[in-house]
C-alpha cells in the first residue's frame, strides 16, 4: 500500500522524513518519502503536500507524529489559525499531532522518539510521554541545549 493509504488506515502514525515548510504557500508545504521525477501518476511521486492530506481519505488517526524539521509551521491566517501541514492532519481527522518548530537534528529527535514511545508503552499520556522525553534528553549533558528536544509540540486532543 502506499503511504496515502496507511495514513488513512493508521490509529498511531509515525513519519520520519524529510519536510518542506513553504510559509508564503502553506499548503504546498510536503512530506517527502522519496522523489521520482515523472512519476506516471502524482501519487506515485513519493512526496504528500498538505492539500493531498485535506483532498484525501479522512482518517481517523488517533495520534500523527511529524517527526521532521518545522512540521508545526505555516502561516497564520486571522480567523483560521496556522495553516500548514499541521493544519492538514487536523483538518483530515487527526485527533492529536506531534510537531516540530524548527529544524530538528537527526540524532537527538531519535533520541528523544524513543524515549517518547517508551512512555507510551508504559502508559503515559502523549503529554506527559512528551514531557518526560524531554526531561530525558535534557538530561544528557550532550543534548542538553533546548535546541535538541524543546522544538516538539503537541496540537489538538492532549490525552
């Protein structure tokens, strides 16, 4: 299956990619699995913008974790809000999203994703597994700076 259908078919969903955020044209912003250039049919391009994410299936995805550089941003349009992939998710029918605000390094999102999903499988709230994930990384006196686990935020249903 390609990915646009697991998005639609998925309770928990998980990307690691690589993201473009396009603020002067939020909706173009896009998830890129891979690139093919002349790909037969766009979707089969490897790339997901944020208007295939509102144009596709609804899903009924519990939790999206975005975890790529400036998932979170967009441009903010009065009476609408940040419009962006963020935005996409929720308006698709994501209940929660995990976003980050800026360029996040490799290594520590790693990090901080595993420490992330350890809680969950203890029985933490996406909150809190957050929380404590940071608390984690912070700890580490190499990953100490803010910059590697403060840039995740979590949008919509906080349970």
């Amino acid at each position: 299956a390609n990915s646009r259908s697991q998005i639609a078919d998925a309770s928990t969903l998980h990307r690691a990619v690589h993201a473009r955020s396009e603020p002067e044209s939020p909706m173009d912003s896009a998830l890129y699995f891979s690139f093919r250039p002349g790909a037969a049919h766009p979707a089969d391009d490897g790339i997901i913008s944020a208007w295939d994410i509102v144009d596709g299936p609804s899903i009924g995805t519990d939790t999206v974790v975005l975890s790529s550089c400036s998932t979170a941003r967009g441009r903010v349009v009065a009476g609408e809000g940040i419009i962006g992939l963020a935005r996409a998710f929720h308006v698709a029918g994501a209940r929660t999203l995990i976003a980050s605000q800026w360029p996040v390094p490799d290594h520590s999102t790693a990090e901080l994703m595993t420490a992330f999903y350890e809680e969950i499988a203890a029985g933490s709230s996406n909150v809190d597994a957050l929380h404590r994930a940071r608390r984690v990384i912070a700890g580490d006196p190499e990953l100490a700076h803010p910059y590697h686990w403060a840039s995740f935020q979590i949008r919509g249903d906080w349970r």
